[in-house]
C-alpha cells in the first residue's frame, strides 16, 4: 500500500514539472513555486527535458527507472 502512495507521489511531481517545463519554467522556478528542494527535482527535470517536446508522465518515469 505504501509503495503505490510513493508512486503516485512521484507521478504527480513529474506531472507537475513537466506542465512547467512546457510553459519554459527553469529548474529554480519549479523548485520555488513547488517549495521543493532542488536537488530533489533536478533528476525529474532532467528527465523531462529529455523527454521533450512529448512530456510523457510514462517516458519520464522510465527514463528514471532505466526501464
């Protein structure tokens, strides 16, 4: 039960960073409007970023994953 709460946490803030990778938000923005730690999102915008332009929630979980 824990673990799907942790994945559905984590599916959320990789829905919310990639709408604001979309919208041309810089990782210091998205962690001050988030109010999350940096270096927490940095691997998740890393991950959208190279999932661009798509922004697919499931590639970017992957590309995280090494799936």
């Amino acid at each position: 039960m824990e673990q799907g709460k942790e994945l559905g946490k984590e599916q959320n803030m990789i829905e919310l960073v990639c709408r604001k990778v979309s919208k041309g938000k810089s990782l210091d923005t998205i962690a001050t409007e988030l109010e999350e730690d940096k270096d927490v999102l940095l691997p998740i915008y890393t991950a959208v970023i190279n999932a661009a332009p798509d922004y697919d929630i499931n590639k970017v979980y992957e590309i995280l994953h090494h799936k």
